[in-house]
C-alpha cells in the first residue's frame, strides 16, 4: 500500500506564494455597518432591531437594505 503525503515543504512554500486577497473593500463595509448602527441606536434612543434584504443587480452588484426599529 503507497502512503501518499503532501510534501510539506512544498505545500507551505505555495501558500506563501500565492496571491494576497484585497480586503479593504470587506473592511470598509464593516466600519459603515458599524457606524449604521451606531446611529440607529442613538436616533432611536437604544438597543434596536435590524431586517435586511439582500440582492445582486444585473450588472453584479450586491445591495444590502437594512431597516431599523426600537427593540422590544
């Protein structure tokens, strides 16, 4: 029976190689769904409650509504 092991040096050498992904635009994101909140809780007077819709529009781009309220 043929064991059959990953060289790891081989494979540690191409996961350092390989291509870094460009988060910015995910933190970016966070920061403002952060801040959305931030707001809603001080416009609203507290904890609130958040509904969101999400959709991908023809030409690819993805849209996320949120809708706020007091939590009961």
């Amino acid at each position: 029976m043929v064991n059959h092991k990953p060289d790891m040096a081989a494979l540690l050498k191409a996961v350092a190689e390989s291509p870094k992904r460009d988060n910015s635009a995910y933190h970016k994101a966070m920061a403002e769904a952060r801040e959305a909140f931030e707001q809603a809780e001080a416009l609203l007077g507290g904890p609130v409650e958040v509904r969101a819709k999400t959709k991908v529009k023809r030409n690819g781009e993805y849209v996320v509504k949120w809708t706020f309220k007091p939590a009961e």
